[in-house]
C-alpha cells in the first residue's frame, strides 16, 4: 500500500512538471514564416521565475516569452486569445507544455496581455512573425507597437492622447488602413523588431494588449 502511495505521489508530481524543469522532448522542427497553429494554451509564474530555461536563458514571468514542444528556439510567434480576440507577440525561448493537448505554455506577463491570467487553459491561434535571428530590418521599413483597436475614431484618440502625455509617442491608424472597421493606436517607430519588442514589453508591465507591428 505505502508503494502504491508513493507511486501515486510520483504520478502526481510528474503531471506538475512544468517548462523550466528539464524534461526529454522532440527535437526542433523546422517552422514556415507566417504558419498557424490552433489548439490550448497554458502559462506559467511560480515557482518557475528564476530557473534555467530550455534556452539557456533564466526564466522571467514578467517577460514576453512563451514555451512550444518543437519550434526552433527564439522564433516569435503572434498568439491571439480565441475567447477575447486579445493578441500578443511572444518569444519561444523555453519546451512544454507537458500535457496532451496543449500546444503552448505562455508567460504570466503574456498571458496577462491576453486578459487569460485567469484562465488555466484558454484556446488560442499562434502565427510565426519571425525566425531565429531576423531582428534586423531591410531599408525603409520599421516596427511599431499597437496598443489598442477601436471601432471609434474617438476612443483612439483618446488612448492616443493618454500615451502621449505619459511620453508615449502615439498615433492612430489613418482611417483609410482601417478597412475592417477598426482604427489602431500605435506607439513609436523602431528600426528593428528587437527594439520594439523591448517597447512592447515596457508596456505590457503597464497591462497594455500589445502586437509589435511591421511598418
């Protein structure tokens, strides 16, 4: 009986091992720019803040970041929440999830920008934006960061008007680029997806819904 209990202990631990925890997986597959996958999505804080990534990297909650079982590390991925319609731009940098069914295992700073710090599993649509090492940008093109999409012009510029007092230097979307209806409010203009992505995580510590957008 005591063996039986400590094997179910065993189980039970095994199922709580999450994405910083060293752990056998796939090998990297290789992914197509512009590729999507659907399926559920987790994330992960405590008590993982802190340790060693898949990467090599420490593990950072309040970063934008994200674990997939086989992606190559470092391509970064737009994720939309299918509950919300709230999209973000996160970084692979670590492996997991380790549950059947999960397809990514997101940040607690990620999953806060997609309104699923809540949710233990919430669906979601992830597209690759960019592959290992392409942070450089041709000439005459850019990054900004959008931080909301309104149906009103108004309410855009009242964002707009709000990031701009707080030193955000924002604009919103000339209404001929807001052909589905929605006019965007974006913040800065960066030369490289690096530094937007640097932008984007200052505001999502701020709890903006971020998506670092090419220009």
């Amino acid at each position: 009986m005591v063996g039986r209990r400590r094997a179910l202990a065993g189980l039970a631990l095994l199922g709580l091992a999450a994405c910083a925890a060293p752990v056998a997986v796939t090998p990297p597959r290789p992914v197509a720019l512009g590729s999507e996958q659907e399926g559920l999505a987790s994330w992960y804080g405590h008590p993982y803040h802190g340790r060693r990534t898949a990467s090599g990297e420490i593990y950072d909650m309040n970063d934008l970041t994200a674990a997939h079982p086989t992606m190559p590390l470092g391509v970064r991925v737009a994720v939309t929440n299918l509950d919300n319609g709230r999209t973000a731009e996160v970084r692979i940098n670590d492996r997991g999830p380790f549950v059947d069914g999960r397809i990514l295992d997101l940040s607690y700073a990620a999953a806060r920008v997609l309104g699923a710090d809540r949710a233990g599993v919430f669906p979601v649509r992830i597209r690759v934006v960019a592959l290992p090492g392409s942070v450089d940008t041709p000439a005459g093109t850019g990054f900004t960061v959008q931080v909301g999409a309104f149906a009103s012009r108004a309410a855009a510029e009242s964002l707009r008007d709000v990031m701009s007092k707080a030193g955000e230097p924002a604009t919103v979307s000339d209404s001929a680029l807001a052909r589905d209806g929605f006019y965007r409010v974006w913040v800065g203009a960066y030369a490289d997806r690096l530094a937007a992505q640097a932008a984007a995580q200052r505001l999502a510590a701020r709890g903006y819904p971020v998506i670092i957008v090419e220009r």
